[in-house]
C-alpha cells in the first residue's frame, strides 16, 4: 500500500519535468544510468563482505558434514557456486 503511494507521488513529481525542458529519452538514460550505478554499487558492496567471510563459512559447511573430508565440503561448494554463477550470467 506504501509503496503504490510512493510510486504515484514520484508520478506526479516526475510529470511536469518531462513535460518541460527535459526529454523523455534524456530523462530514461539518466535513470537507466543511475540504476546501473546503483547496482554496481550494491555488488562492490556485497561482493566485498561475501568475500572477507567465505572462509568462516567453508569452516561451518565442513564442520556440519563432520565425516566428509574438508577438502571435499569446499570443492563440492565451490562447484555449485560456480554452476549457479554460469545459471545466473546465462
């Protein structure tokens, strides 16, 4: 409910600027730019946490699957992270 108000009050905020000086193409660049800054952002952000705590999560997957050799928990991880990396990309 909040966020179909939201989304009606940027509406009418953004109607007269694309009514006045700025174009409609000029206006979908700006934003199409912004939101590809924005998500780069979010995955230099993400990526920098995930990346300082895989080691604390391989520990945690080999000490659940205590009987499996560690070596074996990490490979078999980093094998499905891999393959839902390629699902992801194509």
């Amino acid at each position: 409910m909040l966020a179909q108000f939201i989304g009606i009050m940027g509406g009418m905020a953004v109607s007269p600027v694309l009514a006045g000086s700025l174009g409609i193409k000029a206006m979908l660049i700006w934003y199409g730019m912004l939101a590809f800054a924005l998500l780069l952002l979010a995955g230099a952000i993400l990526g920098f946490f995930q990346l300082g705590l895989a080691p604390i999560f391989m520990e945690v997957a080999s000490d659940v699957c205590k009987p499996a050799p560690e070596a074996t928990t990490q490979g078999v991880l980093w094998m499905f992270g891999q393959g839902i990396s390629v699902l992801f990309i194509f």
